[in-house]
C-alpha cells in the first residue's frame, strides 16, 4: 500500500469525524477538529513535499474532499449568496481550485512540475438531492446507479512537458478508472520495473487497459476500450 495515508469515508469538514447509518463515529484527526479539511489535505501536501527529494519519482494521490457532502465551504470562498445550494457548491469548488493550485505551486517550489503528470476525474456522478445542491443535467440516473448520471464522469489529464503528454485535445474514447492502474506502471517503467520495486507481480486477470499509447504518447490512434 500506501506510504501515508487518512482513513475513513466521507468525512464532516470540520469535525474531521465520519458517521454511518449504525452509528459508527470514527475521529482519527481529533486534535484538528474546527479546520477545514481542504486546508489540512494543504498542509499536509506541503508536509510531503518540503520532505520529498525531487530527483526521486513521486506518485500522490489526492482524494478531493470537495464537492462531497457535507455541504460546507469557508466563507471567504463565496461570491454569491450562501442561501442558494449551487452557491454553496461554487463555493466548494473554489475551495477545491485554492487546494489544487496551492498543489501545483508545491511542484513549482520543488522544480517537478515540468517532470508531472497530473490526472484530475471524478469518481462517479452526483447524488440524488432534493435540496437542489446536485445535478447530472441531461444524464439519467444518480450515483450508486449504473445509468450514466452515476457512471459517467468528467476528468482531464495535463502536463507541461510535450514529451509526457504528447496527445492533446478532447476524446470521446471509453476510459474505465480501472485503466489508471495499468497506464500508471506502463509510464512509470512498466510491469518489470514496477514489480523489482515493489515485489508484486502483474495478476493474469487484470482488468485494466494501458491508456499510454493512446492517451498519452498518441502513438496510437485506436480507442483501447470498446
């Protein structure tokens, strides 16, 4: 697994606690009750990156609080009125664009930046809300459905360096979450490399498609996924 991580579900942004319906309350950051999540995930990156050596290659996941529920944003990301649910969701969002950018200039500082790979996508589509805070627009179905308002997500992959991301543009190509795994060991060195390092090896059923080539390197123009 993991080097370092936080464990928990949806979590409250500022409890720092989480809750299911049996009533499990699980408060792994107690000292930090009252901050906003967002500004502790900030912190927490600078912590990672002020003791990263850059000449080693670094794989961060980040697993954006915002725009889940609950829904909460500081009062200083609003530019409308806190009243309506889809202020309270901009809001969130401009939370969520303070945290990546304040990311990105960590890769700055640290001269990584041109060397970065950055995959942004949502995990699934909006929930059912009859508080107005959420909407699929013209897709049916929610989150937890297997309609495409609960399947089909938006996302972007970016870099600065044309030799990492040489594809640019808008594709309409099938790319299942799944096939991260394989195009994050194809662009790291692949599964020789990714195995010597970590000792574990390829599994034979392994449902997950290498976007490389055609996502990345552009040396194939195919769709992988049907």
């Amino acid at each position: 697994g993991w080097t370092t991580h936080l464990l928990s579900g949806y979590n409250d942004f500022y409890e720092c606690s989480y809750s299911n319906e049996n009533g499990l309350q699980f408060s792994p950051l107690l000292e930090t009750q009252g901050n906003y999540t967002m500004d502790l995930y900030s912190q927490r990156v600078k912590s990672i990156m002020d003791a990263h050596d850059p000449e080693t290659p670094l794989f961060l996941y980040l697993a954006v609080q915002t725009v889940h529920s609950s829904y909460w944003a500081p009062d200083k990301y609003y530019d409308c009125s806190s009243d309506d649910p889809r202020c309270t969701m901009q809001a969130m969002l401009n939370a969520g664009e303070d945290f990546i950018n304040k990311t990105i200039a960590q890769f700055r500082d640290k001269g990584m930046w041109n060397n970065t790979l950055l995959v942004y996508h949502s995990d699934n589509g909006a929930p059912k809300s009859s508080a107005g805070y959420t909407s699929n627009g013209g897709l049916r179905g929610n989150k937890s459905e297997l309609w495409e308002g609960g399947v089909r997500t938006v996302g972007f992959v970016y870099s600065a360096s044309p030799s990492i991301l040489r594809r640019r543009g808008k594709t309409d190509c099938y790319i299942h979450i799944s096939d991260w795994y394989n195009t994050f060991v194809d662009v790291s060195g692949g599964w020789e490399l990714y195995s010597n390092n970590t000792g574990f090896e390829r599994p034979q059923a392994l449902d997950s498609i290498s976007q490389a080539d055609y996502l990345l390197r552009g040396t194939n123009d195919t769709c992988p996924r049907t």
